[in-house]
C-alpha cells in the first residue's frame, strides 16, 4: 500500500487511510468486551458510543471512497449506528452468533433471490412462492432420481442442505491427537490459534489414558472440539476463535450405580462436554464417544459407562471432586 495507490483517482492519502484502519480496529476490540457500562449510566454511554460510531464511519467514508454502485450508501454500512440500540436492549455483541442465520440465508434468500426482480413492493413475496416451488420441484426430483450424480456434485440444493444436518460430523473441528510417551501423555494441537490459549486438562488425559489407551493398547487418541449430530452440535473448546473456552452441557441419562459405598439413583444429570473422540479417526471405536464431566461430586477420578440405549453415541463419564 503506498500514496500512488491510495491517490489513484481519489483525494486522500496515506496517513488518512491509516488512521481510518486504526479506528475500524480499536471498534472490532470494543465490541469483544465482556463489560461495557452500568444501567444507571446507560443513557449517556450509549450517546457517546453512538458519536464515535458516526465519527468512525465518515472517517471510513471520507478516507476509503467506495467507487461500485452507491457507493457507501449501503445497508450493512447503515446499520452499523444500529449496534448501540442493540446492546442496550439484548446485551452484550459477544453473546450473539450469526453463524446459523447466514450459513441459511446462502441458501434460502442469496440463491432464490437472484432469479427475482429487485423491488420492494415485490421481493419478498416473489422469494417466498419461488423458495416454496423449489423445495417442491427438488423434492420430486430427488425422489425419481433425476439429479445427475456428476453434474449435482458442485451445487447447493436445498435438498442436500437437509440432509447434511442428519449426518455425523466434524467438520470445522479443532483437532488435538493425545500421543502416549512412556508413562507421560503429550498433547498437539492442531490449530494456528497461539499455543498458550490452547490447554488440556491433566486430569483429562490421565484419564483418556487409563481409559482408551490401557484398555484397547493404543499410543494415539484422536480428540476434536466439536461434534454434530441430527442437527445438534456439541463443541468444547479451551479458547474458541481466541476469544475464551466454549464448553457445552448435556443431559445425560444415567443407570443406577453404586461409587464409594454411595448410591447413585438412575436419572438425568447435567453434565459438561470435556473432549470428544470421533470414530472416523479412532479405528478402534464403533462409535464416536463425548467424555463429560457429571455436576455429581466424586472423589476421584474414575471411568463410568453410561448405559443410554437411546443415544447414537457411546458416553464416558469424567467425574471430578472439585465439580
């Protein structure tokens, strides 16, 4: 990046540009915060909040002209003063996740909207009678075996979309193999986020190694974050996106059992993903097994089998005293 660049056709420089990228960064690291005001003082933050939001944006406006269509006058780019109103009325940005929302929008509005006429009387009724008609058609296609295997292969139907949710998945995982060294258990993650952020509990591979590499006489243990399964994902991350540990709870449906001299009745009890350790990279194992933690206190660490006969996946149990 250099002043001809920035120059070209355009009154501004580099300096401008600079400190148009350093504002866009110092909001990006505002809106990560766990904390921002109190209720009492709510008014006159998010006023000032909204100032500098509106003094960001002719920044950006000012000093990196959009030159294609309308320029910056862009709904995306509007809504940003919209994000103030937001916090105050649902909370913090760092507790909501989109992901779902666009991965849907790909497929239920980008894709069917291109074929209608871009106009506001119109849109949304035309996108809500051609989505209805292409889940029809695709449907019926789909029964009769009409979709060409080779031709299908590059393209989203909606059809496929459904059924990628039934399917056991790993995809977009973090993983981390367990490799048993002596008597000492080393642990690689398999991730450009920084080492430091990336821990595993002792406590946790002690038991991974008494309970898989012991039993079945393997050196290797192939763990990862995240599991999806019938459209439900479980996800236990020491520091998910670098921004804190992500660990899911479950209920779990417990058999009757005697620890200790203690009786433990049959129930649900709540319990805290830990690790998961898929079947596609575990020869081993004929299903894929979560290792959770029970909100039951023990006092030692100890292997348990759950005996869920409803659930698709094998269970072990990881209970801890200090939980």
């Amino acid at each position: 990046m250099n002043d001809a660049l920035v120059k070209k056709g355009q009154a501004t420089n580099l300096t401008k540009v600079l400190e148009a990228l350093e504002a866009l960064s110092c909001f990006d690291a505002w809106s990560r915060m766990d904390k921002f005001w109190k209720l009492s003082q709510q008014t006159n933050y998010a006023m000032e909040a909204k100032k500098s939001l509106c003094q960001m944006l002719t920044m950006v406006h000012d000093c990196l002209p959009h030159q294609k269509g309308n320029g910056w006058k862009l709904p995306t780019f509007h809504n940003t003063m919209h994000i103030v109103s937001d916090m105050c009325k649902y909370g913090k940005p760092k507790e909501a996740n989109t992901e779902v929302g666009e991965k849907n929008h790909k497929v239920f509005a980008k894709r069917i909207g291109q074929r209608c006429h871009k106009q506001h009387n119109t849109f949304s009724n035309q996108v809500a009678v051609r989505l209805s008609d292409s889940f029809v058609i695709e449907k019926l296609a789909s029964a009769m075996h009409l979709f060409d295997e080779d031709e299908d292969k590059g393209v989203d139907t909606i059809e496929q979309f459904a059924n990628d949710k039934h399917q056991e998945s790993t995809n977009g995982a973090t993983h981390c193999p367990l490799c048993l060294n002596e008597n000492n258990v080393k642990v690689s993650w398999q991730s450009t986020t920084e080492k430091h952020l990336l821990t595993f509990d002792a406590n946790l591979a002690r038991f991974i190694q008494y309970h898989y590499m012991s039993i079945n006489n393997v050196t290797t243990i192939h763990c990862c974050t995240e599991y999806i399964y019938n459209k439900v994902m479980m996800r236990c991350h020491p520091s998910y996106q670098g921004e804190g540990p992500w660990f899911d709870w479950v209920s779990v449906q417990f058999a009757a059992c005697t620890f200790n001299e203690e009786e433990f009745p049959e129930g649900n009890y709540p319990c805290k993903v830990m690790a998961i350790v898929p079947e596609q990279k575990n020869l081993f194992l004929k299903e894929t097994a979560a290792i959770v933690q029970s909100a039951k206190n023990i006092q030692e660490v100890t292997p348990f089998c759950l005996q869920n006969g409803n659930s698709v996946m094998g269970i072990a149990l990881w209970k801890l005293a200090e939980f």
